[in-house]
C-alpha cells in the first residue's frame, strides 16, 4: 500500500506539473515534453490502481487459521 501512495502522488505532481505551462522542461539532461508527462500521469496512475485492487478489494484465497 505504501508504494500505491508514493505512485498516487506522483500522479498528483505529474497533473500540477501538466496544468503549469512549464513545458519542456529539461531535468537532469531530460528533456519532459507534454506528451512524456502525459505518459508521466497515466502509468503510475493506473499501478497505484493495480496496487490497490490487488490489496483491498481481491479476495484472498489464502485461508489463515
């Protein structure tokens, strides 16, 4: 669950980032394009979505007695 918060607040910096008007911005010799940010956005967005169906909402098969 941990890792679903630090990707959701990526996601969060990503979308403040988008709606900034900064772009290209080049980070340590990375050139960001809006294009690369959108990429930036939707990829951890959906992991942290993964993450957290995977850990919250699936049943578990294991039984612990």
């Amino acid at each position: 669950m941990f890792m679903a918060g630090i990707l959701a607040s990526v996601t969060i910096g990503q979308t403040v980032l988008k709606y900034s008007e900064s772009f290209p911005l080049v980070w340590f010799g990375i050139t960001i394009t809006k294009t690369l940010n959108s990429v930036l956005i939707i990829v951890p967005g959906l992991i942290s979505l993964i993450i957290i169906y995977l850990v919250w909402f699936r049943k578990s098969k294991v039984k612990i007695e």
